[in-house]
C-alpha cells in the first residue's frame, strides 16, 4: 500500500509543483512562490523514487513526510511567520 501511495502523491506533487510554475502566484486557494513549487517538484520525485524501488523505503517515506507535512500544516495553522 505504501509504494501506491507513494507513487500516487509522487504524481500530485510534481503536478502541483508544476502547476505553480505555470500560474506563479495561485494553486487553487493557495498562494505559491519559486521555493514552495521547488519543494513540491523535488518531493514527488522523491516519493516516486521511494515508491518504485520498494515497500520498505515507501513505508519510510510516507512517516516521515507525513509527520513534516503535519508539523508544517500545524505551523501554518498557528500562522507562524518566518
């Protein structure tokens, strides 16, 4: 299950990413810039690369990412600036 998700979210984040590039201030309701669709591009690369070379490193992937992303989503949530 991990490397489908792995694969899946590996797709959505470079879509994002590149959708990002193409408008370079909005993806749907969200506001982008250049560093925020760099991150995007290079994490779907890296959960492709996760999700094609194995369960075990899939299954990595996605706890660690998926406790960044959390930290990340909390942080927002909060409004913490830079």
């Amino acid at each position: 299950m991990a490397t489908l998700v792995c694969k899946v979210m590996g797709v959505v984040f470079i879509i994002v990413a590149i959708w990002g590039f193409i408008d370079g201030h909005h993806v749907l309701i969200f506001h982008v810039n250049t560093a925020h669709n760099i991150v995007h591009l290079l994490s779907g690369i890296f959960a492709l690369v996760c999700g094609f070379v194995g369960p075990r490193r899939s299954k990595g992937f996605c706890i660690i990412f998926g406790a960044v992303y959390g930290l990340v989503a909390i942080l927002g949530f909060l409004d913490v600036q830079r």
